[in-house]
C-alpha cells in the first residue's frame, strides 16, 4: 500500500510525472483537466516541477482541498503556497477555483464556492497531505463539524470549520469526504516514521476513512 521513496526529491519526481499524466490524459480524452492541490512541505516541490511541465495549463482548472480561513497573502495560506509554488510560469495559465471568497466566515466562504467547485466534475489528480493526527484536508479530530464532513452519504462538497482545531488553530474551509471520493486518483504525500506508523497500524482516523473505501483510488507516496 505505501510506495516508498529514498529521498524527498524522488518522491516529488514521481508524484510529479503522476499528476503530469493524469492531466496530460484528461486534456486529451475530455478536453480539460482538474487538479486539487493541497498545502505543507510536500507538495510544494511537486508544484515547482509541474509549473515548467509542458502541457496547456489553459485547459486545467486548479483548487484546493482545503484552505484557512485567512488572507491570500498570509504564509498560513494555501492559496498563497499555490499561487506562488504552482501557478506561474507556464501554469499562471491554469484557472486557480478559490475557496475563500470574501465571507464573513468560513461557512459562508464554503457556501459560495461550493457550486463552482462543483462545476468542476470529477477530480483528475488530487494531491493531500497528511497530519500527525491522521487528518487529510482539513478533516481533524476534534473538529466540531467532523462528524458532517464525513459521512460518505452527505450531500456537501465544502464545509466550514470552526477555530479551535488543527495547527495553526484557525478556521477553514475543507472539502468534504465524498468530495475527496470524486477524485479519481488520490497521492498521499508523507513523510518520517511517525506518519507511516499511522498509515500502517492506526485505524479510525480521517486518512484511514480514504484508504479503507473501494470508491476512489488512492496512492501512497512516503520517504524518511
């Protein structure tokens, strides 16, 4: 189940060549592509790969799986790690699906990017992280509205999370889990002992959820 890489760099260079193809192959069988992306050290080498990749970024829509509820330019941002890692050079093509739209709170934000999101089908290649507490996305234990999130049969694809979990423990917008089951591949992006000690021998946390569904597939990619 865990793909295991000797260095950072190598993991990136794989997670780079799997996103680069799932996008390569959706712009030529439908057209248009859709990457989530996701915050944390891990990912980012991946972004600064894929911004030089060669494709036409002007048929890929690009969101986030989760963000905090801050401004765009605040290093706690996602938006601000995507836009400054991903969507240049060649990738400022892209269109960027924000999740923070203005609100007064995160509920309102995940209420007004919640139909554009939707919009956007079934996810290509979804990129996520993973927590020292098992979270994927912003799915923490904890989280007052965790139980919602969750639940395979809900209907919401956004949500609203309260400050108070998390780290740094603000608010946020998350997408939900039957948002993240619409993707049709997941990369898991971790690293050090501990996170696989999770992945191997936890159960009953949010990223545990993800690998124990047959709906959508999902890898994951570890190094030390």
């Amino acid at each position: 189940m865990i793909e295991i890489f000797p260095t950072p760099a190598a993991l990136a260079e794989a997670a780079t060549t799997a996103v680069h193809g799932a996008l390569i192959s959706a712009i030529d069988h439908r057209g248009g592509a859709s990457l989530v992306a996701t915050g944390g050290r891990s990912p980012a080498p991946v972004y600064d790969r894929l911004a030089r990749s060669r494709l036409d970024w002007s048929r890929v829509a690009v969101t986030l799986s989760d963000d905090r509820f801050v401004p765009a330019t605040s290093s706690d941002s996602n938006e601000r790690l995507v836009r400054e890692r991903l969507l240049i050079d060649s990738a400022a093509a892209a269109r960027f699906v924000s999740l923070s739209r203005g609100a007064d709170d995160p509920r309102g934000s995940a209420d007004l990017a919640e139909a554009e999101v939707a919009a956007l089908g079934a996810f290509d290649i979804m990129l996520l992280g993973m927590g020292d507490d098992g979270h994927v996305a912003s799915l923490i234990p904890g989280s007052p509205v965790l139980d919602e999130a969750m639940d395979p049969a809900g209907t919401r694809l956004l949500m609203g999370v309260p400050a108070g979990v998390g780290s740094p423990p603000v608010a946020r917008i998350t997408m939900t889990l039957p948002a993240l089951l619409q993707a049709r591949t997941t990369l898991i992006l971790i690293s050090g002992a501990a996170k696989r000690a999770i992945i191997a021998d936890g159960e009953g946390l949010p990223v545990h959820a993800l690998l124990e569904q047959a709906k959508a597939p999902v890898r994951i990619l570890w190094t030390m």
